[in-house]
C-alpha cells in the first residue's frame, strides 16, 4: 500500500469523516465536493489491498458552503450532516455497504438570514440526541440538544448555554471514551477571526478549560452540561478536538458482512469475543480479562495516547479465557489502548490510568 496518493483534484468540505466497516476491519472514508456544491457525498472503502475508487451518493439536500461536519452515530447505523449556512440532515448509513439513504431534514438551508451558523455535532451513545454547537460571532452562539426520537426534531431543541460575547469562540463536540461529550471554545482576544498563537498573556477560564456533557443519553437539562469544568492541565484549547474514529467499533455480528478477514496476512474469523478492561486507582492495576476466544497463541500490548507501546506480552491460552492483572504504577495518567491478538482474533479496549 502507498501513501501520499492523491484521490481527487477538487478541493473537499471540511467535513471528512471514517468509520469502520462492518466486517470489523475495513474503513469507510466520507467526503463531499466543496467545487461542485451538489447533495453528493462520496465513499471510499480502505482494505488491506488499498483505496478503491469513490461512489458517489447524490441524498439529501444540496450543501451550498465550503464548512459542514459529518457525526456518527455509536453503531454506525446513523450519519448526521451540518453546514454553516444551517442546513442539519440525518441520514441511515449501512456498514456493510457504505450506502447512505432515508434522508430526514430537521433543517433546511435557509435563503436568506439568519443563518443557522452550525458548527459541530455529536451523538449521544444511545443514538437518540444530536447535539450540535453553533458558531457566529456577530449573534448568540448555542450548544443545542436535538430528541430525534420527536416527531419533529427541529421542534425538539434547547438550548444548553448560549453566548453572546465575540471573544468567546464556540468550537467542537466530540464524546470521549467515558462517553462524555466534550465542548472546546476558543478565546479571540481582541483579534477577530483568529487568535493563533495565543500571546502567553492569554490564559482564562474559556481556554484553559472543556466544558462537559456528562449524561449526554438523558433528555433535556438532566444531560447535565457543565461549562468550563475539565482543565486542561494548564494546556489551552482553540476550536478544534480531534477527529478521531472510533477503533474499537466491533465488527456487526450475524450481519451479511461478518465474514472473514485478514490479520497481519492471516485468516481471521470475526467472533463474538469480548475484551474486558477495568482500571483500579486504588490498587493502580488495569485488570484485563477476554472471553470467547478461539485462538491458543496471544500477543497483548498496551499503548499511550502518542502509540507508544508501553508493554507487551506473547505467550499461549488455553481457550476462550484470557486474564492478566497489569500494574500501572510508574505509568502517567492517560488513556491508553489494550491490544490482544490472537491467529484467530484481534481485540482492542481502550482505559484511563487516573
């Protein structure tokens, strides 16, 4: 495989986004054209033999800007589109097949102003609210939580904190691996649009901080936003958090596309095992156990946020139990992934030392 191979020769919405396959080892990569505004989107599918060519989906309404965002739902069965102009769509998207359809409007592009102005969005674990974060420094900014379980979920949206101060940028949502949802907001400092660098005069409460849905699953208020309540270790945000995938996305079980798969030039069978990671602070000990495992041969690593493997372990199981008590004490606090492979199965889990 080759990379720094260019795929197209048009220049793209900022609104990329991957997701697994349903075979638990491909990827779909999402794009759409930002020369050529059209209701296209356009899928890649990533094996181990490359990057095919795209398909291009023409659902849903025509997007007329240059800044959207795509969010999926936890199980990928859900694809939401936002724009800055204010169109928001939700759409089905089948795992298997990369096809996008059934597209339900919540809003429409409106012609003239106000724009809606959205910036971000992200799926509560349940799948049931959307929330979605709104940028726009000439009038209130908003974090809103959408209930697509409503008839009309346009009609279903509350505000959970608002802003009207153009200091105050409004930036990204995106759930962690508590499940949280985390909020970043970027502090202008006088120097509309952009505040980049900051000065090293610039430290607050706005940068210096996420803010935080903690019960993103519960309707309404009982959500529990709460601004400015995870610090950032005396790091300061902008905008952005990272667009990440979500890598322990398991493989659909029982569906037309759990078939097998290649691992490290092997032949896999995607099963129904299941890694179990709990982390003790008080015993400081990750205890790591996996069950349903066919494989008699394992190699468990444990890497840090930066992919740096931290430990490792190879050795022979006697099937379908695996259990390993791992001290964590001179490690730093983090999140870390666990890795265990086998010549059958490769599991991952992601935990936080605290």
């Amino acid at each position: 495989m080759q990379k720094n191979v260019q795929l197209e020769n048009f220049k793209v919405v900022d609104c990329l986004k991957a997701i697994k396959h349903g075979n638990g080892r491909d990827w779909w990569i999402i794009i759409r054209n930002a020369l050529n505004f059209s209701n296209e989107h356009y899928v890649y599918l990533i094996t181990p033999s490359g990057i095919s060519s795209s398909f291009t989906q023409a659902v849903g309404s025509v997007n007329n800007t240059n800044s959207g965002r795509y969010c999926f739902s936890e199980d990928g069965s859900k694809l939401a589109f936002i724009n800055l102009i204010g169109l928001m769509e939700v759409y089905d998207f089948d795992r298997c097949t990369g096809v996008i359809s059934n597209p339900v409007t919540i809003h429409p592009e409106p012609t003239s102003a106000p724009y809606g102005r959205f910036w971000s969005c992200e799926f509560s674990s349940n799948g049931r609210f959307l929330y979605v974060a709104t940028n726009d420094n000439s009038a209130t900014k908003h974090v809103y939580q959408y209930d697509l379980l409503s008839p009309n979920p346009a009609t279903s949206r509350i505000s959970l904190t608002s802003n009207s101060n153009y200091l105050i940028g409004y930036g990204f949502l995106n759930k962690g691996p508590d499940n949280k949802i985390y909020f970043s907001t970027a502090y202008q400092c006088d120097a509309f649009p952009y505040c980049y660098p900051y000065p090293d005069s610039v430290y607050n409460q706005y940068n210096m901080n996420l803010s935080v849905i903690n019960s993103p699953d519960s309707l309404g208020l009982a959500c529990n936003y709460t601004p400015y309540s995870y610090y950032l270790g005396g790091k300061r945000t902008y905008y952005g958090l990272p667009n990440n995938p979500d890598y322990d996305m398991p493989a659909l079980a029982g569906s037309p596309c759990d078939t097998l798969t290649s691992l490290n030039g092997a032949a896999a069978a995607v099963v129904a095992a299941g890694l179990y990671v709990y982390y003790s602070p008080q015993w400081q000990t990750a205890f790591i156990n996996a069950d349903k495992l066919k494989g008699t041969t394992y190699r468990l690593s444990v890497c840090d946020i930066t992919s740096k493997e931290v430990f490792s372990e190879s050795g022979k199981i006697s099937p379908p139990y695996f259990t390993k008590n791992l001290n964590c004490t001179d490690w730093a606090k983090g999140m870390y992934v666990v890795s265990l492979e086998t010549e059958i199965e490769r599991l991952v889990k992601k935990f936080v030392v605290e």
